[in-house]
C-alpha cells in the first residue's frame, strides 16, 4: 500500500510475544496515522474502563504517512493511550528524527500491552524485533540511556524513545522524549511506559516506503519552499530564527503567557524581565547551533551551551516558548540560566515542561499564600521569582529528594489531593496543566482545552492563539457566531496531526496543500469532500474513545481561573470573563450534536462514514 | 503629547527606534507608528499594521485607539504561538 510500510506490531511485554498485522487500507484511508489510528486501535483492543497503567492498557508509538516519504514538516510521531492523568483518551506528538526512523524499521506502528517482569527496551532492527534487557538501564536519565544503548549497538544513529526516571516512577508529569530534547509529553504517557516496565523503544533500518507519485511529492515540496519565500516569510524567518521562544515577550506583554500561575498580570514583571527571556535575547548569550526535525525547511530548534553561572550546561535544547513561559513568566522569574537549567533537567528525567512548571507555579501559590510551611517545602523557601529556590525544587522533584518532590512529581492535582489543600489554585483542564496561552486572551482556547477528546492542549484544532487573539474585543469576547470557524480550524488541525505534519505547518505550509499531500503520497484520491468527512471523522474517533469510556459533555471540566471566574482585576485581561459553554454550544450546534451531551447523531455519523463501530455501540445499529 | 514606544516586533518595523514621540492631540496608535516612521525615516509597507497588536497603557488596543498624554505603547506581533 503507497504511503504506509502496511505492518502494525503488537507487543505483549507479559510474555515477550509480538504479532504482526496488517494494516489494512480501509483503516489506513479512514484513520490516516497518528493520533486517531491510535484512538482506533485502542478503541478495539483495550476493554472500556481500562486503568490506564493495568497490564491491559495499551500504547501506542504510531508514525503518520508523511513521516519518512518526503513532504516537508512532516517528521512527528504520535504516542497514544489513555491518560492517567484525565482518566480518557491521550495522545502527545514529537518531532526530532523518531518517526521517520520507526517506519523505516519497518512498521507504521506499534502497540505494547501488558507488563515485563523486568525492564527492558525494544529493538527493531529492519523489520527484526528482539527485548533487550534494560535493568541496567532502570534508573537512569534519558541522556545516559541513550548513550548507553547506542554504545550497546554500536551505532550513534538509531532511533531511541524512551523514558526517564519520571516514567518509572508513574508521574503524572511523565513524558516519553526522544532526539535528547524533543517531547511527546503530555497526559502522562511516560507513565504508561514505565508501567509496563518498557525503558526505550529502538528503531533502525531501511526499509524504503512507497509512494504513488514521488514527482508530485517533489513539486509540492517546491510549492512549499515558494510559499515559504511568499506571503508568509516574515513569521519564518521569525521561527527559523528563534523559534518557539521568539514571542516570549509579545505573550507576556499581551496577556497571552500565564503569569503567576495564571492569576497575575503583566504588572508584575519587569520590562528587563519579560525581554531577557526571549530567544533573541538568549540566543545572543547561548546558542551553539540549529536544530530542524526531519525535512523541515523551518528549523525552529537551536542547542545552546551554558559556560558560565551556577548551572553551565555543554548542551541544551533551546527552551521553547511553553519552556521559558512555564519556568518564567508562571513563577515571575527573569533569570535564563534557571529557566535554561529547568528545561534541561525536565528533557533528562523526561518531565513535561508544561505541568513541571505549572506544578511549581502551584506549589509557589500555596507557599505564598501560607499554605504550606517552610518545613514542608523540605527547607526550600519558594518565593515568587527566586530562581535559586526554583531549581532546588526542580531538583528535589527530579531526584524525588524530598517528601514535597516527591508529592509533586504527581502534579498539581495529585498533590493537591495528598495535602488536601490549595485546590482554590489548582489550574487545568480535566485535571491536566494548562499549556501557556490564556483563555482569557484567546477565548476560543477555552472550547479547546475544556472540550477536545484531548484536554489542555494547545495543539489541537479550535480558534486558537494565532490570529483570534489579535481580534478586537468587541469581536471576540462576543461569543457568538465561533462554530463554523471552531470548526474549520479542527478539520484542518485533525488531519496536521494524523499525516505527521508540524503543527507549524500553518505558516509553513500552503493552505490546502496537506491533503494534497496525502492524495500523493497513498492512493486514497481524497476529494475536498472527502477532506472534510476526514477531518470529521478523525475529531469524532478520538471523541468515541472517551464515549465509550462513559465521558459525556458535563464530565470535561476546565477551572475557573483560566476562564476568568473571577475575572483578573488588572493588566490586559482586566475584567475579561470567558463563556466558555456558549462556545461550547456553537461548536456541538455547527456539529450537529447533542448540547447535553456531546453525543454524536447517527446522521452525523452514518454521513461522515468509517465509524460503523461507534454507531453500533451508541445506537445498536 | 508626547507617547513612549516600544516595537517589541522588531524584526517586522524596519529600524523604528523605541523612546518617546511626539503627535497631536487626539492622535490614534496609527499615527503613533506613522509619527516613528516619519522621525526615524522608515516606510514600513501597506498593510504592515495588520501584522501588530498593540498594548497601550496596559491595556489591549487597536489602530484607531485614541492615545493619551504620556502613554506607553507597545507594539508586538499580532500572530503569537508555540
Ligand atoms: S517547525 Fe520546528 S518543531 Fe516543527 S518540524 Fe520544523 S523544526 Fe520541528
């Protein structure tokens, strides 16, 4: 089948057996890749009600048809399970070299179910899949075990997902990593891994996948590089330049970053503060060189080396905007050597930035407030903005060096939970961190966080923070008319996801070009109808997952901090209240679907086709 | 009146110096930006405000904004992210 290797692995880790499936073309044209293949796959092979770290559960690594054949900015790989965190579906992306590598190993994807009863790693090698014994590994940081393995096989090139000591110790806050910085961090899929006592999955080979017209693959590609020389070359150059980080201080100034664990403003950093913090600005003190994932023309990376200060560093990933937010503008701290020496040990543990920093910024809240004393804080006196207290509490949670790093290793709610206290301050969307773009400024954020199958992402289709939080209040603080455009930006976002694309990719890419993409490289012919069904149906499958689970409208919850419950009473954001269920309501409404409780018609499903499965569970048809 | 800016997007204002300008009475954030381009001798192309957002006094404002005595603009990217 063009465009796909066509083998999906299964691993059973409880008795080392693997099967190899196909995959089949109806799954592959209906589901693409990435998250909502995985939301397929698991939608069949794991119970409902499934713990998400039971021998039952399953995870997903699952590349997406462009990864590895060519288009531009599609290199990232997709992890899948349910979230111990939310309790219902979870999918995180990365970017880096991984998914490419996967396929070329030989499979589109592979699933791991139950747990080994030592750890291991799984090392397929073109197609040649062998458990590699990973005690030795069990305990060490991600940096260390990828040298070690790739000293093991002696090759520097293999292709190493892996987690750190946060997944084996279950953390909420866990995230798979892979390329030595790059992600796929949210909702605790690194925990799933450490469950199942799997340390590293280890690709190599080179397999070669076919496409229908390389030819057009190429000149789509040329098309991209003269869009990207067009109407959209002042915001690459931008990102090319600095990346993620290059817009630090426009979101702090704007009301966009959260600042003070989201209950601050703008006020209350230093002009000196909100700017030292951008990459241009770091970029001058540090960087060594750049970094692209896989075929991206972007290039949004950089590694920096840190020579002098406290916390010196060879090499670091560069901190992206949720980096510098999470360890900056949350915790009103200035200082980049803390933020810098954060980023790198949440990239060795395997920590999330997002809920790590935001773990902090509750922490520091509780403490400030008088919530906890100074005795339990282990001794740390966790001021606002005191970066040497930062890092002592970064560290103390990494190494799980102290009772309160330990507690917060779970993330805010665990450890809200554990002290029963500080709820008042606790900031997420079913329970998971807020990423750092403000509801409050970007409203249609709200309908994303709260309601996508996927909560608290920043990267999952809706009126986001690009455009929509530039628009005149007047427009956008109306709540009215969001659906169609919520809508649009789904599909569009859906079908990113699922090829492999960068979630950059809507500068970087041509409108409309993605699925031009995809008719290229599988013979699907997809029409623009055909796109549109697509993108539905990819949003409603990771939806059924969480239908199927028994989550309905009502059990999707966001705090009321972040949508202005009460409303801030200073800075950009100053009396800004979010209705976050009337869009809620405009987007279900331009879905068809029931406001109660978010249930898909069977119209809506009998027309957007490929779901016969959901449409039986839900209405015995 | 006299307005302090600072162009926080400076990759996109072609050279336009942060400090202090000076406009009419009654002057909007536009003729804020037009007051910089003229002193410092830049043409930025048509349409370029439609890459900037704008907070002025701590506050979100648009172009047509009237501005105050003694104000402080900045002026930043209008497409944020990452
Ligand atoms: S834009 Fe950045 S994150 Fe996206 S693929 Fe390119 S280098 Fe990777």
């Amino acid at each position: 089948m063009n465009g796909y290797t066509g083998k999906l692995l299964f691993v059973n880790l409880t008795d080392k057996t693997c099967e190899v499936r196909e995959l089949t073309e109806d799954l592959a044209k209906n589901f693409v890749g990435g998250p909502s293949l995985g939301a397929r796959i698991l939608y069949d092979e794991m119970p409902p009600n499934t713990d998400a770290l039971a021998p039952e559960s399953l995870l997903g690594i699952i590349s997406g048809p462009t990864n590895g054949t060519g288009p531009l900015m599609g290199g990232r790989y997709t992890v899948v399970s349910k979230s111990p965190v939310t309790g219902g579906w979870n999918d995180a992306n990365s970017g880096g070299n991984f998914g490419p590598i996967l396929r070329k190993s030989g499979y589109d994807a592979v699933f791991f179910k139950g747990v080994s009863e030592t750890p291991v790693y799984l090392f397929i090698d073109n197609g040649e899949v062998s458990f590699r014994d990973a005690s030795h590994l069990w305990g060490k940081t991600t940096i260390e075990t990828e040298i070690a393995i790739r000293a093991e096989l002696d090759d520097p090139k293999v292709g190493i997902a892996l987690i750190g000591p946060a997944g084996e110790r279950l953390s909420n806050m866990a995230a798979i990593m892979n390329d030595t910085h790059r992600a796929a961090g949210r909702g605790g899929t690194g925990a799933v891994m450490g469950s199942k006592r799997l340390k590293a999955l280890v690709c190599r080979g080179d397999i070669k996948i076919e496409v229908r017209d390389k030819a057009e693959i190429v000149a789509l590609n040329k098309e991209t590089v003269e869009w990207e020389k067009g109407p959209v070359a002042e915001v690459v150059k931008i990102f090319s330049a600095w990346g993620t980080g290059s817009l630090y201080e426009d979101s702090t100034i704007s009301g966009d970053a959260g600042i003070k664990n989201w209950g601050g403003s703008a006020k209350d950093l230093t002009d000196e503060q909100k700017e030292i913090l951008t990459s241009a600005s770091m970029d001058k003190m540090y960087r060594k060189k750049k970094f692209a994932c896989n075929a991206c023309p972007v290039g949004c990376g950089a590694i920096y080396e840190i020579k002098d200060g406290p916390w010196k560093l060879e090499e670091t990933g560069r901190p992206e905007y949720e980096t510098s937010s999470n360890f900056g503008s949350m915790l009103l701290n200035g200082d980049p050597q803390s933020v810098n020496y954060c980023n790198f040990l949440c990239n060795e543990y395997g920590y999330d930035v997002i809920s790590f920093g935001s773990t902090l910024a509750w922490a520091m809240e509780c403490y400030n407030t008088g919530l906890f004393t100074l005795e339990e804080m282990g001794g740390i006196d966790l001021k606002w903005g005191d970066r040497d207290a930062i890092v002592a509490m970064s560290e103390a949670i990494c190494r799980a060096s102290t009772e309160m790093g330990r507690v917060l290793g779970g993330a805010t709610v665990a450890a809200a939970r554990h002290y029963n206290r500080g709820f008042e301050f606790l900031v997420n969307a079913s329970g998971i961190e807020i990423p750092q773009h403000d509801a409050r400024r970007a409203p249609g954020l709200a309908r994303t966080y709260q309601y996508d199958p996927t909560p608290g992402r920043h990267v999952k289709g809706g009126l986001g923070f690009t455009d929509h939080g530039a628009e005149p209040p007047e427009q956008k603080y109306s709540f009215k008319d969001t659906g169609r455009r919520d809508l649009d930006a789904v599909i569009d976002l859906e079908i990113t996801n699922c090829a492999g694309f960068c979630q950059l990719s809507d500068f970087g890419l041509p409108p409309g070009i993605k699925l031009r993409f995809l008719n290229a490289l599988t013979d699907f012919n997809y029409s623009e109808e055909d796109g549109v069904n697509l993108g539905l149906r990819l949003f409603t499958m990771r939806h059924a997952f969480n239908l199927r689970e028994g989550m309905r409208r009502g059990d999707f919850k966001i705090s009321d901090r972040i949508v202005g419950k009460p409303p801030l009473k200073e800075g950009p954001l100053e009396n800004i209240t979010i209705d976050n269920e009337q869009l809620a309501d405009n987007f279900y409404t331009e879905l068809g679907w029931d406001l109660e409780t978010a249930l898909p018609p069977k119209e809506f499903l009998e027309k957007v086709g490929g779901l016969d499965f959901v449409l039986r569970d839900l209405y015995g048809a | 009146m006299k307005v302090w800016v600072k162009f926080v997007c400076k990759d996109l204002t072609g050279g336009l110096a942060n400090g202090e300008y000076s406009v009419p009475d009654g002057a909007t954030v536009l003729d804020v930006i037009r007051a910089a381009e003229k002193s410092c001798g830049v043409t930025l192309p048509p349409d370029r405000d439609k890459a900037f957002q704008y907070i002025l006094n701590d506050k979100a404002a648009q172009g047509y904004t009237p501005v105050p005595d003694g104000a402080k603009l900045y002026v930043l990217h209008a497409r944020l992210g990452g």
